[in-house]
C-alpha cells in the first residue's frame, strides 16, 4: 500500500477536482460546452476560448451559476490571438494551469473530386497544428501547476474517425479523419516529452455527442449511427464529464499517452448485421 492512509483511496479524494484551473478550448457549445460544465460543477476555475465573441459571452452567462468561468474570445490558428490568449491564462491564474482540455476542431465534408486543398489545409491546421502551437505556448504555465504527486494535464480531444474509416455519415471527411490520427499520435509524442516534466498528455476518442458539428448528421443518420454502436446510443454529457473527471484527478494520475476510446464500441463495429434482430 501507498502509507497515505485509508483517505487516499476514497472515492471522493481520488476524482476530486476542487481547487485546480482549467482551459477548455472550444468551450462555448458541443462537447466543450458539456465539459467545462462539468469541471466547474467540480470546483475547478475554468477559462474557455473560443472565436466567436458572442457565443463566448453566452456560454460565460450560462456557466456562471456553477462556479468560477472565464470567457476569452481567441482564434487559436491565429498567433497573436493564441498569445492574448495565453497572456490572459498567465495574469488570471498565476500558480499555473493544472488542466488543458484542446478540443477546438473543425470538419468537412465532400465527395474526393470536390475536396478543396483549403478544407484539407484548414483542417489540419486547426485540429492538429493549433493543438501543438497552444500547448506549447502554456508549458510554462503548466509546468507551474505540476508536482510529482500531481502532475498537469493536457487532455486533447480526438475522434474516433481517427481509429476507424467512417462510413455512417456517407459523406467522406478525409481531413478531419486523418487530422484526428495525426492528433492521436502528436498526443503519444507528447506524452514522451512532456511525462518527466510532470505533465501528461492523454487523448479522447469520442463517437458521436450532440453538437453543432454533429447535428447534420444526426438529423439524417442518428439510427444509423445508434445501430453502428455496440451500446446502441450516443454519448452523453455524463460520458465525457465522466472520463475528463479520470484523467484529471488523482485516479489517472498514472495514464500517459493513452488514446482512450469514448463511443460505445463503435470503432469496433462493422454496423448492422443482417441477421441481428430488428
């Protein structure tokens, strides 16, 4: 046993979240929206950026009754946003940065012969290189909240399309589906990097949750999509508040480079079979 006594182990000590603060890129709606909730619900401070101004102001008013929420309207593809950005996170949360949730993304879809080189371009810039520029632009400032015992955390957010080819949409998503494969991996040599400094870098792998980037989709497809799934459903805010909870407390103090998938079992699936019962 560790010595630390029978408290250590109690549920409430090892998810406990209270007292740190967090970034949450892409805060102002979708699954962004649903975590910084949740963190806030959980004591932590909670700065989240986004590049819509009056979503930002939205979403600061909505979050507000659950805790201590900062909104700062930033394009993080753009340097100098990216370094109001962070010089905002310095002055406000001077002991550091405990947690960097990277969600921000962007999709697009067309057919191959229609696929614009931009569409590729953009999204590789947003969901990839974004991703590396914002992280390590607040390594200082999470390299003050990291100790031994409890190092900071950089949660970036995947997809599963980066594990699978998706086919449920019928409409290809080549760059968003390579980008999030790409991310994955940039989280992996992170995790390498950033590990001995007391910083770890984990990936989520969500399928589908109810967002603005997802709406379309659901609209037309969600049985399909449902019966894709091995669980039969889509997530919910309880999912992915749940696991961010993970691997931001003392229970996954100890997961480094993980790609952890959050769909159900999808990535898994072929889909419907014919001879499942209807």
């Amino acid at each position: 046993m560790s010595g630390q006594g029978e408290s250590a182990l109690r549920i409430d000590s090892l998810f406990s979240l209270r007292g740190k603060a967090a970034l949450v890129t892409g805060g102002s709606g979708g699954l962004g929206l649903m975590m910084a909730e949740g963190l806030l619900r959980n004591g932590v401070k909670v700065f989240i950026a986004s590049r819509n101004a009056q979503r930002c102001a939205e979403a600061e008013a909505a979050l507000a009754p659950y805790g201590d929420c900062i909104a700062i309207a930033a394009d993080i593809n753009d340097a100098q946003q990216r370094a109001a950005l962070v010089s905002r996170i310095e002055e406000e949360s001077p002991q550091g940065l405990a947690i960097l949730v990277n969600n921000a993304g962007s999709n697009w879809g067309a057919p191959l012969e229609d696929y614009p080189d931009a569409a590729f371009d953009k999204l590789m810039k947003t969901n990839v290189s974004s991703v590396f520029g914002l992280t390590r632009d607040l390594y200082p400032a999470l390299l003050r909240a990291a100790s031994g015992e409890a190092p900071a955390r950089v949660i970036n957010i995947g997809s599963m399309d980066g594990l699978q080819v998706p086919v449920v949409q019928r409409v290809p998503t080549f760059a968003y589906s390579a980008s999030k494969a790409a991310l994955h991996h940039l989280t992996r040599t992170l995790a390498v990097e950033l590990g001995p400094k007391g910083i770890t870098v984990n990936a989520i792998a969500p399928g589908f949750f109810e967002s603005k980037m997802t709406d379309y989709v659901l609209d037309h497809y969600q049985q399909d999509i449902e019966d894709d799934c091995p669980l039969g459903r889509i997530g919910t805010p309880e999912d992915i508040v749940g696991i961010l909870a993970f691997l931001c407390s003392r229970a996954g103090a100890y997961v480094n480079g993980a790609v952890i998938p959050l769909d159900g079992g999808t990535h898994l699936s072929k889909g419907k079979r014919e001879w499942m019962a209807e």
